[in-house]
C-alpha cells in the first residue's frame, strides 16, 4: 500500500507535465518544511543536548489536481523530533493521504481529511504543525449541496493519534458525525437582497469504542448534537452555537457520568473606522474524545477555543498565557478597534489606530446539592453561563499605532494578567495568582525603498516567579530577500542573583519569492508555545536551528 | 525505510527543483476548488475567483500576524491608485481559527480594508495552496494562472508585488 502510494506520487507530477499541455487544470501545489537543530548543553539555563545532538523534523506536502480530481500525500520525517516536540513523533513515513472528487454537488474524499463543524466545539480535525497537534481523521467524508444556500457534510472516521517510527497510530474510537448547513438568504431569492441576513445549522455526532471495565458500565457510543445561528442586520451581528454532549467517562473527567455543554456567543458591531465585539463562552464537562484513557492535548473531536486575546510579544506571549479547561470554564471577552480619523490634530496625517482587550474567565459553580455519586456518579449540576468569582484568568490590553510619516512607524502596548497559576501551571516557583505588568514599544524605520529597520523594547514586571524581565530587539531587512535580528531577554529582577541570565539569540535568513531559508543561534529560554489557546512547553535550547520553508 | 528516506529526499528534490516558480512564469497553476465562506456567511468556491481578466491578489493573513496586518496596511496605501492602473483586485484570506474567526471583521472595518475577505478558519485553502505560513502572497494574471508568490513581508516588498502585478496588467 506504502509502495503503492509512494510512486504514485513519484509518478503524478510527471503526469502533470504532459497533462498541462492539454488539459488547462492540471496542477501539483505543495510545500516542504526542514528544521534541522544542533544542540549543545548549558547548565545555566538548564538546557540538554540529546545523544545524538543533531534533531530534525521534515515535512512534504504534494497535492495533485485534474480536473475534479484531487489527491494529495505528505511525508514526515522526526529523526529524532526537535527540541520540546511530542516525543511520540519519531521515524520517517507518509503521515497523511487522500483521494478526492469534487462534482458538481457532490465532493467526497477518501483516506485523511480535516473538517469542521460549525465553530468546531462539536467537531473539528485540523493541524497545527508547530504545536505537534494533528487530529486528522482517516475515513470517508462527503459534503453534498443539494441548492444553493444548502451544504450537508459527513464524516466518518478515525483520529489520528501518534506518530511511532513512521507509522500513524490511529485512535481506538470510531468518530462518526452529519451536519447541516443553511443560508436563508441564499435559499430563498426572495430574501436574497434583504438587510437581515441569516443562517442556521446543526450537527450530531458519534463516537465508538469498546469498553472493558470491571467496576463500571461504560457507555460505547457517546452522542454530541447541537445547533447554531447567525443573524446580521446592517452593521450588527450576532451568533451563536450550542452543544450537549450525553455522559461520557473518561481519564480527563475522573470518570464521572455528567453530560457536558458548550455555549459561544458572538455579538459585534462594525462600520469603517469602528470595530466592537463582544464574545461569551460557557463550557462544561466538554472534553470530547476519540480514547477514554487519554489526556494531554490529543485525540480531541472537538476544539475548544480560549477566550482572550492571542498575543504575539514575546513576554506577553510566553510567560503566562491562558489555555482553555475542558472540564469547564465561563469566559467573557471585548474588543473594541477604533482608528481615529486621519489628517485630524489627534490622529495625524495617517490616522491612529487604538484596540482594547478584555477577557475575564472564571471557574463555573458545580452545584452539588441533592446529587447521588454512588449510586449514579453524576458528580455535580453545571448550568449555562453560571460562573464562579474563582478567577481562572484575567486579560486588559491595550495597543496604539500610528504612522508618523512615510518612513516611520511606532505603537505602544500595555497588557495586564492575573493569571492562576493553579489551573494552567505554567512555574513551579510561585503558587496560586500571578499578577504582572508589560509594556511594549515597537519603532519601524524605513530607511529607503528596500532597507527597513525595525526595533523592541520590552518589560515585564511582577513581584512573583522569577521576577522582572526585559527584553530588546533590532530586525534589519533588506527587500525582497535578507534578513538579520538581534534579540536578548534578560531577567534582571530574578531574585536569585546567580539567575538574571540574558538569553541572546541571533538569526538570519534569505527569502526568495516562496522559498526561504533562516539559521538561529543562541539561548532561547523555556517557555509556552501556544496557538489558538491550545499550548505546549518548549524546554531551554542552546545551539542552532536551520529552517527552511518553500511553496510549489 | 531506508528506501522510504531515499524517496522522500528524491521527491523533495524533484519537487523543489520543477516547481519552484521563479516569478512571471505562467505555469498554467491555477486556484484548487475549496468551499469556504466570506464574512457574510455566503459559500465561495475559490476556483471560481474572477475579476473580469484583471490580476487578482491572493493575500493570506491572520488577525495575529503583525507583518501580515502591516503588509495589508502598506498596500492599502497605494490600493486605489493601483486599482485605478491595473484593475488589480486584492482578497484577504484570513486563516484566522474559531479564537479570532469573529475579529476578522472588526478587523478590516477598523483598519479600513477595501478588500474581498474570506474566511479558511481550518486551512483548507491554505494547505490546497502549500502556504507553510502566514504572510504569503499570491498573484494571479487575468486567466486565473498563479505567476507569482511570496512569503513573508519586509517595508519594500510591496514594490516587488506592485512591479509584477504591472507586468501582467493589460
């Protein structure tokens, strides 16, 4: 099968050669991504090297299209995995295959695909590479669009799982799902040109796996189902999404036989210049997945998004970042974008663009009254949106740019955590609240058509952990190719002295068009990576990285 | 699994070598067909993306991503004149998750964007088209073919994209 595949995909962009002097839609895209890393020890900054000292993970996306046919494969390769990724990669093979066709109406795929339903509380499979996450599903899926306006998908399938000397380990459940998809507007020509936009939703879905448990009666078959709804009048608009899981024991749930909830809510207003939007989310009990037994970040079916800004500064990034609790939380978040006119005495020629960030999450009540755990181990009674004033995290920020003049640009930032430390443990050397203060000023000079320099200061400040920290960095890029920076993260208010330690990393890299290469060399501390409010650590590394990145 | 090692290379070769597009080159590649949806909700089948035989530009983003949103900003500042020359037309691919899916919109509105958006909330379109990472630009001539991309943005790339979307217009 392995063999098969593989020239096949030899094969195919060969294919496509010929095939694009007489058919106008033959395609081969793709990308490859090698990050090759050489470590060395350092003591200091608890850094280890393995045995091997060299890692590597690489990775061969081909896609092949004729016409509505679709296929596509990917190989990786973890020889061993890079510094602080998921140790269960290793070995080289295919990690991802798929056939696809695409009528008119009708698509349907075979082998591995992503998919989402709704806002993917139910039900999403998906990547993300730098994290070690993929949920691939691997099975049979169609989307059918009976009209215009109307699209039904099902999906049917196991989840990827491990990655084990080049081998996809799939999960030991069966994860079946079915969704509906309307657009009234769409659906109805009367209604197509109405202020009132609307489109509804629902999903159910399944998942299997035999159970063998001494002391308890397992339910095999675990149902999800819910529905959503999105309304838009003018400038407004609302959404929302609701789920119900039935009783689903599990490692994560300590094996209690609750059902679970999920409720987001979306609300915004928005015109030129103005951006507001407010978002609530309710969750309960929600850890969705393909294996009982598992924890940790994988086999999940569905995808529970945090509710706070993602940011990307450095020490706003890494220190202390929220990550979502499945078994429950209720969160809140604003936002409100503003650019402040330009050619006015406060915006300046080009305008001022101003946002604000809060979100607030706290534990939900779990009422316990009147409960019988021995006889039907129903733990507790969790309502919608009944939260606690137990803070699981809070987030102010507040961001300013402006454009000065053509070759100048700078913005300010400040952000405020207080972050529980108990729920996502981030440092063993503090306990409970974390409270601390950042500020960020990032300058950009244009020095001439192709020459840009760019620079960040940055502070943390907080009485606890490891105290204060700076960090600074010059970027010089030379267009379209070469790149240089310069960055040093200094934790002068550690108070161990022998611990305010600089951590100094320097990089650079050449792009051209879409390929591009870059080397890192330095110290780069240990901290947490997150994306999407989905996070991992990353251990202190000392040596060099080599990335390359192309697209074809 | 040594011959898997030995293929893996040959193929990565064989595929950088034969398809890295040097730019100006039709190479008759055109957009996948991916359903994904815009703003509003309404379905897009992204082979179908046209602008009357004028260039289009193919922009991924995230709300994010500081080079993208500056990218985005740069061109802005030159939009109307380019579209004026060129009839170019920018769509903003936003790859923004179910997190920041709905920021997208205060986004664009705040920011004042007068491009196409759509939404790829699980990178379909984004794996259909190779992207590794965001920022990457795409630039399609009038019949659809992708003769130029870009990843990442530095101040003066913009000049690049500007010069080869010139090249192709009419």
């Amino acid at each position: 099968m392995k063999k098969l595949l593989s020239s096949l995909v030899l094969f195919l962009p060969f294919c496509s050669i010929a095939q694009n002097q007489i058919f106008d839609r033959a395609n081969v895209t793709g990308n490859m991504e090698t990050t090759i890393q050489y470590l060395n020890d350092d003591s200091t900054i608890g850094a280890f090297a393995p045995e091997q000292k060299a890692v590597m993970n690489s990775y061969l996306n081909v896609n092949y299209s004729l016409g509505k046919f679709r296929t596509g494969v990917r190989f990786e390769s973890y020889l061993p995995s890079i510094a602080g990724y998921p140790a269960f990669y290793s070995g080289t093979g295919i990690g991802y295959r798929f056939a696809e066709y695409s009528g008119e109406k009708i698509q349907v795929t075979m082998g591995n695909f992503f998919e989402q339903f709704g806002s993917g509380l139910i039900f999403r499979s998906y990547e993300e590479r730098a994290l070690g996450l993929d949920n691939a599903m691997d099975g049979a899926r169609i989307r059918f669009s009976p009209i215009k306006g109307m699209q039904l998908k099902g999906v049917y399938g196991r989840q990827r799982f491990n990655f084990d000397d080049g081998k996809v380990i799939l999960s030991e459940g069966v994860v079946r799902g079915f969704d509906g998809d309307v657009n009234l507007n769409d659906l109805i020509p009367s209604f197509s040109d109405s202020k009132l936009k609307v489109s509804l939703g629902g999903s159910f879905v399944s998942k299997y796996e035999s159970a063998n448990n001494d002391t308890l009666i397992i339910p095999k078959n675990v149902g999800s189902y819910g529905g959503r709804l999105s309304l838009r009048y003018s400038k407004f608009y609302i959404n929302g999404e609701y789920i119900h899981k039935e009783n689903d024991p599990s490692a994560q749930n300590n094996y209690i036989y609750n059902s679970g909830h999920g409720i987001l809510i979306n609300m915004g207003y928005s015109k030129k210049g103005l951006g507001i939007l407010l978002s609530a989310k309710s969750i309960d009990n929600l850890s969705y997945r393909s294996q009982r037994d598992v924890i940790g970040n994988q086999l999940f079916i569905n995808y529970l998004p945090a509710l706070s800004n993602q940011h990307t500064y450095n020490l706003a990034g890494t220190l202390y970042p929220y990550a979502s609790q499945p078994n429950g939380e209720v969160a809140y978040q604003l936002d409100f974008l503003y650019k402040i006119p330009k050619k006015t005495k406060i915006g300046g020629k080009y305008g001022t663009d101003l946002h604000l960030n809060v979100s607030v999450v706290t534990a939900p009540v779990q009422h316990t009254s009147n409960m019988n755990f021995n006889v039907d181990r129903i733990a507790y009674e969790g309502r919608p949106f009944d939260g606690s004033d137990s803070l699981y995290n809070f987030d102010l920020n507040f961001h300013v740019s402006r454009k000065f003049n053509k070759k100048f640009k700078a913005s300010a930032h400040y952000f405020h955590f207080v972050f529980n430390n108990e729920v996502n443990t981030v440092t063993k050397k503090a306990s409970g609240y974390i409270t601390s203060d950042i500020g960020v000023i990032d300058m950009q000079y244009k020095i001439n058509r192709k020459h840009a320099l760019r620079m960040e200061i940055q502070g943390l400040f907080t009485k606890q952990d490891r105290g204060n920290w700076a960090t600074a960095l010059l970027e010089y890029t030379i267009s379209p190719g070469w790149f240089v920076a310069v960055m040093d993260q200094w934790n002068y208010g550690n108070s161990t002295v022998k611990d305010r330690l600089h951590y100094l990393l320097g990089s650079f890299g050449y792009t051209h068009n879409s390929s591009r290469f870059m080397f890192t060399f330095g110290k780069q501390r240990e901290g947490i990576f997150c994306i999407g409010g989905v996070c991992r650590p990353v251990p202190a590394t000392n040596g060099l990285t080599f990335t390359f990145t192309t697209t074809f | 699994m040594k011959k898997l090692s030995i293929l893996l290379i040959a193929a990565g070769l064989f595929a950088t070598l034969s398809f890295v597009n040097d730019g100006g080159i039709d190479t008759g590649k055109k957009m996948p067909t991916v359903m994904i949806k815009d703003m509003e909700g309404h379905d897009i089948n992204t082979a179908e993306v046209s602008n009357d035989g004028n260039p289009i530009v193919i922009s991924f983003w995230a709300t994010w991503c500081k080079p993208c949103r500056l990218e985005l900003n740069t061109i802005m500042d030159d939009y109307d004149d380019l579209v004026e020359e060129t009839g170019v037309k920018l769509v903003a691919v936003s790859i923004d998750d179910e997190r920041n899916k709905h920021k997208v919109e205060p986004t664009v509105n705040a920011a004042g964007w007068d491009y196409d958006i759509w939404l790829d909330p699980n990178g379909d379109l984004k794996r259909a088209l190779g992207v590794n990472n965001v920022p990457q630009t795409f630039l399609l001539n009038g019949e659809g073919s992708i003769v130029w991309t870009h990843s990442g943005f530095s101040p003066g790339d913009e000049e690049e994209l500007y010069d080869e979307i010139r090249k192709i217009s009419k």
